[in-house]
C-alpha cells in the first residue's frame, strides 16, 4: 500500500486507481498519461510482463473512453536485452493501442538508448502514420539533428529538459545552457513542425515561450506535467490549452517517489512534513 506522502506522486499500486485518477483529471479538463512503474529488469519475462499490462491498460482505456493515453520506457519493455526485444515488445502495445485509438508515447532513458529508441519510434510512427510520441531531451547537444531527422515523421513529440546525468562531452551541463537549448529546440519545432509538440516541462518561462511561439507560427501545442506538480497551474493551464498529466502508478513507486523528492527541497520539506505530522 502506498503511504499518504507518496500518493502526491503516483496515483496508487492497481490500474484501477490509476483509471480513478484519470477519470477525475478529465472531469477538470487535464487528460491523462499512464506510466505504469518499472525499468531496467534483470530477467525478459518482467519486459514481457509490463508489455501485456500495458495492452491490458489500453484496452481499459478504450473501454472507460477515457481522455488518456500510455507512455512506456524503453527499458522497461526490454531495451537491455537488445533493441530488437524493445521493438517486439513496443510494436506489440502500439499495434495493438493503434486498433483501440489510444496513443502511445516513449519515454527516452539515457544517451546510450537514444539511437534505438528513435530508429523504433521512427519506423511505428511512420508505420501508423503517427499515433506514437516520442521524448527528446533539451540537454543533448545532438538533439537539434534528431529534430531535424524528426521534422517530417509523423506523430508527437515531447521536449524535455532531461533527467539523466550525462557526461560533458555530449550534454549540456549547466541549467542556464539546458534552458537556452529548450528555447532553441523548441523555436525550431514550433517554425518546422506541422504539429504534435508537446511542452514536457513544469518551468513558467518554457510555457510562456511557447505561447509566444504559438501566438507566432500558428502551430498547435499541448503542455505535459508531472502529477503532483504545480497541479493547481495545470487545471489553470487546462482552461486555455491542451494539459496532460503523466501519471506513474504501480507497485514500484518507491525509487520513483524518492527522485520526486530529492529533485526540489520544497518536495523535501513536504515529505519531512508529512512524517512528522505537521
Ligand atoms: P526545472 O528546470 O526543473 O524547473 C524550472 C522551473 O519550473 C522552476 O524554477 C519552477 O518555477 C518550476 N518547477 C519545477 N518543478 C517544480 C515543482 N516541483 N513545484 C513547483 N514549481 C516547479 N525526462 C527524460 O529524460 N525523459 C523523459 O521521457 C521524460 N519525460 C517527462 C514527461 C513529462 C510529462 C515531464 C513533465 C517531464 C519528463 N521528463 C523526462 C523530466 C524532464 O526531463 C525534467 O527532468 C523535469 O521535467 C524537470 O524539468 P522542468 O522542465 O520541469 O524544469
């Protein structure tokens, strides 16, 4: 059972509260991104595993005709056994969302899985004439190419800043230089995309940039959030743009809910909070 503290973060351990919370999102306007929890196995019947789940997830998705969508990390359905086990796994949920009309984003894990993570989105986006997004990551230096390569496939794609420590020879280390890529990156989407960007960032000054942008090129945009964070800022968000939601789930919330924690030290002082009941 997840404690109280926790489910700031992730909607609970069954896909039924993650539904719960999906269906109360879209009655304040906010659709929703399930993620159900888990990366990186040791054994390929766990890949496996969360493939199915996450066919099952579609499936109720469809059927409760939910404002929702999935996204999936490569890592979880099987990137570290080869690229060919992620994409078995992955063009099995995206054939299958395809069928049900229930979109499929990829989350991307770190530089090392960025190549195959784009050859598979690349080949299913074009396969489905989109229904599939992608993540990209502001901190890359080589993302301006990949958005490049990007332009003309179909489907969305979701800029973030990036979560991952990289080293300095291929990412931007320094906030002020990550934040001057994301306005950069995103100038270019919004002049050479036809559509399907998504803003992954909670950061005011990136949302304001893309309005500006919007106000510019006329291109259309969604902005993407974490649960839990400046929730009140999304149902605002909602009332004039199109807000989503990720919403992780599942019973290996703790890894993820320390991160959520250690990322912000308001995040720190409400969890300490929490526990000492005050
Ligand atoms: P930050 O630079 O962290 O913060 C900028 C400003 O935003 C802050 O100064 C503050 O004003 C505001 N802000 C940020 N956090 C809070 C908070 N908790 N409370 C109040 N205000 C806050 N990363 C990946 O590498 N791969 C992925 O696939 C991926 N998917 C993502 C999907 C979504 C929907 C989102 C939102 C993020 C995803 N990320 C992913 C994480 C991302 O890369 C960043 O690490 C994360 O979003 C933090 O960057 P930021 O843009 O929110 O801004």
């Amino acid at each position: 059972m997840i404690p109280p503290i926790a489910s700031k973060f992730v909607a609970g351990e069954t896909e039924a509260t993650a539904l719960d919370h999906a269906r109360k999102l879209n009655e304040r306007g906010v659709k929703a991104i399930l993620n159900l929890l888990g990366e990186h196995y040791a054994e390929r019947a766990e890949a496996d595993a969360d493939a199915d789940v996450y066919i099952d997830l579609v499936d109720e998705i469809a059927a409760a005709n939910l404002d929702a969508c999935i996204s999936v990390k490569p890592s979880q359905v099987g990137l570290d056994f080869g690229a060919d086990v992620f994409s078995e796994n992955v063009t099995r949920i995206v054939d299958h969302a395809a069928a049900k009309g229930v979109f499929v984003w990829i989350d991307m894990e770190d530089h090392t899985t960025t190549d195959d993570t784009l050859d598979v989105f690349c080949e299913l986006a074009r396969k489905h004439e989109g229904g599939v997004g992608l993540a990209i990551q502001a901190n890359l230096k080589r993302t301006r190419e990949d958005l490049a390569r990007l332009a003309d496939v179909p489907g969305k794609i979701r800029l973030v800043k990036g979560a991952y420590d990289e080293p300095t020879e291929i990412a931007y280390k320094d906030k002020a230089a990550v934040n001057r890529a994301y306005k950069e990156y995103l100038k270019f989407m919004f002049e050479s995309f036809e559509g399907g960007i998504a803003v992954g960032s909670h950061d005011p000054e990136m949302i304001a940039y893309a309005k500006e942008l919007h106000d510019e090129y006329g291109t259309d945009f969604e902005i993407q959030m974490l649960m839990g964070v400046r929730t009140d800022a999304q149902y605002d968000l909602a009332d004039e743009y199109e807000m989503w939601q990720y919403v992780p789930y599942g019973d290996r919330w703790a890894q993820y809910f320390y991160r959520r924690v250690m990322e912000r030290k308001e995040n720190v002082l409400f969890a300490v909070r929490a526990i000492v009941g005050r």
